[in-house]
C-alpha cells in the first residue's frame, strides 16, 4: 500500500509516543483511555496530562496499521490546549488529510474512542 507523506512521517516519528506515567490513577492529573483489542488488529491508548482545565501534554500507544499510528500521533501532538470529549479534527476531515482509505474508516473510529475515553476521565474528574 502505498502511504502519503503525512502518514509515513507520523508513522515513522511518532513523537508523542509513550505514556506520561505508568499508573496514572496514582497521579493526579493524569488520565487514560483506551479502545480497540489488538487480538481484532487495532488498540490504542491515549494518557492525557490536565492542568487548570487543559490538556498540556499527551502521550499515545497504539498497535495497528500504519495510519492507526500516525493518527494517533497526530491527535496527541495536536490535541493539546483546551478540555473538550472531541478530537481535534473530525474523523471524515483525518481520514481526508492522511488518505486513509474509506475500508479502513473503524480503525480511525477507534482512535477517537481512545481519545474521548481519555478526555472523558479527565472531564468527569471534576464532577
């Protein structure tokens, strides 16, 4: 398959890869969510870093195709800043800026359902 060089860049990059702690429920501020099984070929976790109301850093692991990792790459360099259960982008606009295939359109479903498990937990932390 051939990748634009937006995925092949993330893909290969990966800069926000990692988690920001290895058990976040014992650090106040950090949470994590996940979705996917990789025993189906696609999971991916997302640790997010919540200060004031805020996303100030995020970190990601994923296990799947090339443009599962290079979105969610993309998603945690870029969803920093305010507090929000949505991604920076909408699904339709990343499947369009890294070519992702429309067949290949549940694996990006589940990167957001990563990322809005995570900022879930961050959200309902203040309830």
């Amino acid at each position: 398959m051939k990748y634009s060089d937006l995925t092949r860049h993330y893909f290969e990059a990966t800069p926000a890869m990692g988690v920001l702690c290895a058990d976040p429920s014992a650090a106040s501020g950090l949470f994590r969510g996940s979705a996917g099984q990789r025993e189906r070929g696609t999971w991916v976790q997302f640790d997010v870093r919540v200060e004031d109301g805020r996303i100030l850093e995020a970190r990601f692991l994923a296990f799947g195709c090339p443009h599962t990792i290079a979105v969610a790459s993309w998603v945690a360099e870029h969803g920093c800043g305010g507090l929000s259960a949505m991604l920076p982008e909408p699904v339709q606009a990343l499947r369009e800026r890294f070519d992702v295939p429309q067949d290949k359109l549940g694996k990006l479903l589940i990167v957001e359902d990563a990322w809005l498990a995570a900022a879930r937990a961050a959200i309902d932390s203040k309830a």
